[in-house]
C-alpha cells in the first residue's frame, strides 16, 4: 500500500504491544512540501471527518505550488498594457497610501508607470496579474475569475431569487459593488433616544464587518481557480459571503478566532491593500469580525470551509422580510 503513495513518501513503523499477543501499528511521516501526493493513481483531501476526490481544479493549484514559489499574481499571465488600466484610480490609490504615511520614495505627482514598478506590478513591460486584477478597466480583458455573485433569496434556501446580479471588474468595482447590494438589501433600525436630538441606527450586521469579510475575500481568495469566484448570498436568517479557495495549509479555520500569523496568498494584491488601508498586516481581521459582532449583541459568525471554498456566515438577530429593494 505505501508503495501506490507518488512521489515517495518517508515513512516509519513501529509496532507498540498492548496485551494478548496484540498489536497497535504506528505509521508516521513528516510533512513536507511535495504536494500533491498520488495514491494508486487518484487524490483525495480530508474534509473534517470525510475523505473525498479531490477537485481537478485544487490538485492543478497543489501542483503550480510545488512547481514554483511564484505567486499566482506575480505571473505576467495577460493580455493586458498599461492603456487598459484606470489611470485616475492608480493615482487615487497611491495618493491615500501616500496620506496614509505607507509609501516612500516616489516623485510628487508621480507617473502611471513609476507607480506600478514602485508596487511591483509591471516586470519589464509586462503588468503582473495583481496589476489586471486590482487596475484593469476592460472587462473584456479583465480575468474571468474575477467576478463576484450577488443574490437576496426569498428564505433560507436557493429555492427562489428576490434580486440577483453578476458583475466582473476589478477588485475597487467589485467591492463598492458588493457594499452597495449588502445596504440596498439589509435593514438599518433607527430609534430616536431621550436626550439626543440625533437618531441611532442599528445595522443588521455592523458595517465595518461586512467590509471586512468583503475586502478579506477580494484579498485572499483564489485567483488561480478560473472557474472560481465570490459570491454574496443573503438570506432571511443570514448572510454568506462564500469565495473560491480554502485556507492556505498553514492556517487552521481553528486559528481564526485567536492571535495568529498573516499568511497571504495575493502577496501584491494584499500589499496594495495595505498600502491604501483596506488591510492590516497582523492578521486580525478575522478576530476583528468577532469582536465587533459580539460587541454589537450580533450572533458570532461561523467560518467554514467546503470542497474548493471558503466562507463566513452572519446569523441574523432578526429574520428579514421581503420589501421593495432600491435598485
């Protein structure tokens, strides 16, 4: 049986008596970085309890992996040129990075083009991926994978649409896209309170939440996965914000509620964000998510992970009832 295991993998055995002329056998390896491994000729992954095929798409990733400590948006894998990138957001993007204090050694008023080598973005006159997908304003140019699904179902299941829409654009359009659906679509209370002469709006769910999990997808996600994408589902007793890609393997859904290290997967793609203050580096969003949920009297979110996915779950306090959307 070790030897259908491709590549090989080191492997000890040791036999541990226990009583009656009985047995244990202990069959343990050291983890290495040569995934993904064959056996008899098929892959497979572990999802808690349940051992299934592994998607095509996961095992091509696992491979470009082990092939290359390049990152996906590094790559110059495009058809794109600097004419095909929104000009006024790059110079938007770096002035508040600038403000922000987090980017030095630029001219004023820097070109388009300084701009990109200073973040890396373009390798000789190549723009990287992270430059189509964070710049590029020809949807027609711009990655398929980089789309984002949004929906308002009627209950707590797929059975019936109140509003759904596809966008595919960069990573600023998609978010302000996806902001826009989740205020359209998620009741704000107000009360008026003795004493304040200034209502007090409750939000569903708080707003620096969702626009955290939001970025945090647009961030972390998968870009390799071609058939990948986000998707924002509300429903009447909760809000999914699902995206293509499960954790990377040094991360645990375990470590996301407590002090962990930052680990991502869109190097480029995250230092733009940092740089322009949608992120930090510490690796706290995901405690973040909860702190403010729990400080809120909001349901603690849920992480998950799922066959090529990973998603955060908002319970609502209240259910939702249907009402007459702005579009």
């Amino acid at each position: 049986e070790l030897r259908k295991i491709e590549p090989h993998a080191d492997v000890d055995i040791n036999y541990v008596a226990v009583k009656d002329n009985r047995y244990v056998i202990v069959i343990s390896t050291q983890r290495e970085n040569r995934a993904p491994y064959l056996y008899d000729n098929g892959t497979f992954m572990r999802n808690q309890s349940t051992t299934s095929k592994m998607p095509q798409a996961e095992y091509e990733q696992l491979l470009i992996n082990r092939r290359s400590t390049i990152n996906w948006d590094g790559l110059t894998t495009n058809n794109c040129t600097i004419n095909d990138l929104d000009r006024k957001l790059i110079q938007r993007v770096i002035g508040d990075a600038i403000q922000a204090g987090r980017v030095i050694g630029l001219t004023p008023k820097p070109a388009v083009e300084q701009i990109l080598r200073k973040l890396n973005l373009l390798v000789g006159d190549k723009l990287t991926n992270a430059a189509v997908v964070l710049f590029c304003k020809d949807e027609d140019k711009q990655f398929t994978q980089s789309e984002i699904k949004l929906a308002r179902f009627l209950g707590t299941d797929k059975s019936e649409f109140l509003d759904s829409k596809i966008y595919r654009g960069n990573v600023f359009e998609l978010y302000d896209r996806a902001m826009i659906f989740l205020g359209n679509h998620l009741p704000v209370a107000a009360k008026i309170e003795e004493g304040n002469l200034l209502r007090v709006e409750t939000p569903a769910i708080p707003h620096k939440v969702l626009r955290e999990a939001v970025v945090n997808a647009l961030c972390h996600r998968n870009y390799s996965m071609q058939s990948g994408s986000i998707s924002i589902a509300i429903y009447d007793d909760r809000v999914e914000i699902i995206s293509a890609g499960r954790l990377p393997s040094d991360i645990k859904l375990s470590d996301l509620t407590k002090s962990h290290e930052s680990h991502p997967r869109n190097k480029l793609i995250a230092h733009v964000f940092y740089l322009c203050c949608m992120i930090e580096r510490w690796g706290r969003g995901t405690r973040d998510i909860v702190k403010i949920c729990e400080k809120s009297g909001n349901p603690r979110p849920r992480f998950e992970e799922s066959t090529g996915t990973f998603s955060v779950i908002f319970p609502l306090k209240n259910r939702l009832r249907p009402f007459a959307y702005a579009q």
